[in-house]
C-alpha cells in the first residue's frame, strides 16, 4: 500500500529526474509489483506539521484519521504501507504504532532493497555517488538499505566524514536558509572537493537543502536506481 509524501506533492523533482514518487512506481513495475494508493490519500498526512509545530489538537484528529484509512486499506494491517520521504515513513510509524501496531510501515528504500531490487536487470552503475543520510533515515535504521541501493547505483560511494543534519528541519529552511547553510558549510566543504557523477538523499527537503549549499543537483536515492536500470 503505497502512501506517497506530501513533500514530493508539494515539491517539484529535482532538475533531470523525474521525482521519487514515479520513480518509485516505475521500479515496482519494473520489478513486476503492485503497488495501490489509497483512495482517500489526499486527505491523509503523516501529522509530522502538527506535531512539530506544537498543534496537538490537529495531530490527534489527523492520527485517528489516517489510523483508520490505513487500517481499512491494509486489511487490518495484512498489506505494508510504504511511504517514499524518510521524514515521513518516521511520521507514519510513529502515528500508526499506538493505533494500530498491525499496520507495518516501511520507508521506501527499505522496500526497495528488500523486494524491488533483486527483480531488477543489472545497473549500467554511475562511477561515483555522494550521498547524503537524513536524520529519519538514521533514527528508523535504514543505513543498510540506503548502502544496499547506493552500491547498486555507482561503483564508488561516498558518505562524506562531515555529514550530520541539514537543518532544513521541514519548513526552516525555506524560512531561515541561514539555518542551513551554517549546518552544512563542513558537509558542502567535502563534496565540493570530490568530483561525483550524482549526489543523493532520501527525503525531498533534504534534497533542496544539499543541493543549495554545494551547488549539485541532489536526487532522490531511488530516482538514480530508475534511471540506471531503465
């Protein structure tokens, strides 16, 4: 059951792909998948706004919402959920487990490096690869999913030393890009003196964040495994 992030709705992809969200579905395809979107996605959310902005109210009335959506789609929690923003597979775990512990949800990563990418034909592999973790990416566990993809996408990745948070922190960094260029001033520093084929995240604002502060265009993780096994 395929739950696509508000933030790939909200923003547009990155410049020469075409965005998690059909890359995600191309793959699965591809890969000879399913996957199904709820009916009522777009009256879903995973609440992370309401929560991280203090708004208790809101984030109760979306979590029984999306509860019982997810409850109802999944056949009581028979089918995983999948979300394609690492901030937002956190939201939804974290919204769903006190509701409905059946209800198994799984970033997209995960799923592809599980399910999607021992179907696919072999990679025409880029010969290098930057590659930004996340924050939700690193608190949900997904460093051996991430690494399992990224070494199928190029033959050399690189996480560089410096990485840690962007502080783009949903919408902070469209407020306060200060914020930012001063969290990844260490981190675009090293990119900049490597010279990589592609750079990568796995959450959308993550993306728009990189890629202001080193002037590379940042994609989704699985926008580039679309690309390399089209």
């Amino acid at each position: 059951m395929y739950v696509p992030s508000c933030l790939n709705t909200l923003f547009a992809p990155a410049a020469g792909g075409s965005g998690v969200m059909a890359a995600l579905q191309r793959l699965a395809e591809r890969a000879g998948l399913r996957l199904r979107v709820p009916d009522d996605i777009a009256g879903l959310c995973c609440a992370t706004p309401w929560s991280s902005k203090g708004f208790t109210g809101g984030y109760e009335a979306m979590r029984r919402r999306v509860a019982k959506a997810l409850v109802a789609a999944t056949d009581g929690g028979r089918i995983p959920v999948v979300s394609d923003a690492a901030s937002c597979t956190e939201g939804f775990e974290r919204l769903v487990a006190a509701a409905s512990p059946a209800v198994q949800v799984v970033d997209a990563v995960t799923f592809a490096a599980e399910r999607v990418l021992p179907r696919l034909p072999a990679a025409r592999r880029l010969p290098s690869l930057a590659l930004h973790p996340t924050c939700s990416s690193t608190r949900l566990g997904l460093d051996a999913a991430i690494s399992k993809i990224a070494e199928a996408v190029a033959e050399q990745v690189v996480v560089p030393d410096d990485w840690q948070c962007c502080a783009f922190a949903g919408d902070r960094g469209l407020l306060h890009p200060e914020l930012t260029a001063s969290a990844t001033r260490a981190e675009a520093a090293a990119v900049a003196e490597g010279d990589y084929a592609a750079h990568a995240s796995v959450n959308r604002t993550c993306e728009i964040g990189m890629t202001r502060a080193t002037g590379k265009t940042y994609h989704h993780l699985l926008d580039l495994l679309d690309q390399v096994t089209a």
